[in-house]
C-alpha cells in the first residue's frame, strides 16, 4: 500500500539539533556551558503575573477562543500605546504564543502549491516552514523590485526589529511594503516580537499611521509577551490588525480548538496591563547587551545592525561553524548564521538571555588562548 509522505517530509531537520555536538563540547568547559543560543527567557516570572495564573486556576470549563473581553480590551489598549495604532476598526486575537502563528498563517490565509509568500532574505527560520507546510513556495527578498512582477504573492512576512540581526526598518519602508501588497491584494505580517526592546534606533509598527494608513485592510502585526515579560513558557502572544482577516483567522481556530488557557489569558491581561516589570526586564537586557558587545568586539568580532532586539548579530568573517566551533571550546554557544538563511553563513547570533554571572563570564573566556 502506498502511503502519502509524511508532512514532516516537508521540513528540515530541526534548526537547533544540528548545534548538538556544538553543545556537547562547550558542556565539557570547566567552568560549564554559557547557552547564547537561543533566546529563552531565564528571568523569574514577575510576582504581578504569576498570582493572576493563580487566581485563575480554578477554570473547569472551555474558554474563549477569542479571549476574554477583559483580555481583548489589554490587548488593544496595549497596542494603542505601543505601537500607536488607533483602537476604532482593530481585530485582535489571543495565540498560544506567536511561532504557532507564524507557522500556521500561510495555511489559515488558505495558501498553497501556486502561491508565493515572501520572507526577508535573511530570518527567522519559521517563516519558511509555514510556508513549507501549506505547500506554497517562499522567495526571500529584503526589496520587493527584486520579487518582480508576479501576481502570485500572497503574503509578505517582515520582522522588524529583526530576527537574528536586530535591524530597524523605517516606516518608509514599511508603508511601501504596505502599498505594495495592498495593490496585489497580498497580506501583510509583521512580526514585533521585539517591538519594545529599542537600543539606538526605535521600531515602528506597522500598526502605526504613517506605516498603514486609515486602515488596517490587508495588515497584522504578530506580537508575544515571551521576552518582554519572561512568559515563554505560558505559551501568550496575540495578533492585531485588519479586522476581517482577524474574524477569519477566529472562525478557523475556533474549529480546530486553537485556545489560549483561560488561566493564561487572565495572566496575559495582567502582563498588559502592567509596565513597570517590563522596564525592569528591558534594563536588564540593556545591561547585558552592553557587557556582551564590549566582549566580543574587543575580542575581535564585528556587531553589524543589533540596534534593537534580543540579540547580537556577529562576525569574524569567517564560516559560521568555525565561529561556532571556536566558541564552543570556550564554553560559550551560539547560533550559526546559516539557519537564517545562506546569506548569513559568515554570521553567528548571540542572545542576551543568561544570567548576569554568566553574561559576565563571556569576556574572561574569550580572552581564553
């Protein structure tokens, strides 16, 4: 009997498995592994959060595919003062966290084999594997004139602040990707997972005015409260933006029971609705980028863009795995710049997520011979 392939078939190897030997190595310094790989959360769950999960432990029944309406109001007065948007003709809907979004969007828009969906060229590798799952092809392009003509484009990712490099992308830009794929009838999906963490330069949303317009129509910026209030392990992220692909997106979800926890939804308005302990997290990731930057350039790297974000995007203009090897001996892991994309293959990416004693062992062991 002849079986369909496998829809893993469709994927790569998982990004961060090839890094395994990578970790065993840098695991057997004496002083132990420092894990810049990825940016996982290490900070305790602020106090604010933690007792509003509690409060609301006790859910026995289904909740809310679109939230509680105490969770859209946070989540819509949360984007009015962020990301500037106005609050009249905004959808908004609760994710379990955002990587399921972007993961499954091109398959909830309804893409597949024929469509094109656009990626930056060098990105989050979780853009192309939506795009892999729905059938649909991706075309990594940072300029659109470099798509060319197609009329097959139907939706187009962009991330700013930038994952891995930290680049700001102008509002100019943005609102001629906006006009662009409004024009073609594409989607626009903005990724802002790092909105809120600026350093030399201050993200815009495409949420805002000067980037969309009058209208949301065709736009939707993806967010997620796993770095700016330590929640990835509560799984909390929500999208915002053009009201009818919103309401599409709920009755699809709806079906297939794609639901944020009633415990955590109530955790996820508390985390909005409360920016002090976000401001204590930014400057402790402020610290911490201040101390890694100092470290590895005068160890000899080069910091290109990193102007905001979670991360520092570094080179020795070298291939990346001799990087990540030179690294490792030293006890210190990162993330190879081929994961992003093959423009990046003399790139390595560094998180700011460690302890401050770790973070501040970085410079000793690079001085290491």
């Amino acid at each position: 009997m002849n079986r369909p392939a496998p829809v893993s078939a469709r994927l790569p190897d998982f990004t961060w498995d090839t890094l395994d030997a990578a970790a065993v190595k840098a695991a057997a310094h004496p002083g132990g592994l420092i894990n810049l790989s990825m940016g996982t959360p290490v900070d305790p769950v602020p106090e604010v959060i933690r007792r509003a999960l509690a409060d609301a432990a006790d859910a026995p029944g289904y909740p809310l595919t679109a939230g509680t309406v105490a969770l859209r109001e946070a989540i819509t007065a949360w984007v009015t003062r962020s990301c500037g948007a106005r609050p009249d003709g905004l959808g908004v809907l609760p994710t379990i966290g955002s990587k399921e979004l972007v993961a499954w969007l091109p398959t909830l828009l309804g893409l597949g084999p024929g469509d094109v969906v656009v990626v930056p060229s060098i990105a989050y590798p979780t853009y192309e594997d939506g795009v892999r799952l729905a059938g649909a092809t991706t075309v990594r392009a940072d300029s659109l004139t470099a798509v060319g003509p197609t009329s097959r484009v139907r939706l187009v990712w962009v991330n700013s602040p930038g994952n891995p490099t930290g680049r700001v992308l102008p509002a100019t830009h943005l609102r001629k990707v906006v006009d662009w794929a409004r024009e073609r009838g594409a989607v626009v999906a903005s990724d802002e997972c790092y909105l809120p963490l600026g350093w030399t330069a201050q993200p815009v949303s495409v949420l805002a005015p000067e980037v969309c317009g009058d209208s949301y129509d065709s736009v939707l910026a993806v967010h997620s409260l796993s770095k700016r209030s330590n929640l990835a392990g509560y799984r909390a992220g929500f999208v915002a933006g053009d009201p009818a692909l919103v309401a599409e997106l709920l009755k699809i979800r709806k079906h297939a029971g794609m639901i944020v926890p009633a415990p955590v939804q109530a955790a996820m308005v508390a985390a909005l609705s409360d920016e002090e302990h976000a401001t204590a997290q930014r400057e402790r990731y402020r610290a911490r980028r201040e101390t890694l930057w100092s470290a590895f350039t005068n160890a000899g790297f080069r910091v290109e863009h990193s102007e905001a974000g979670l991360y520092l995007w570094l080179t020795r203009d070298e291939d990346c795995w001799d990087t990540v090897d030179w690294l490792a001996r030293r006890g210190i892991l990162v993330a190879a710049g081929v994961f992003y994309g093959p423009g990046a293959r003399q790139y390595v990416r560094a998180a700011l997520t460690e302890s401050d004693e770790r973070i501040a062992s970085v410079a000793a062991r690079l001085a290491e011979l």
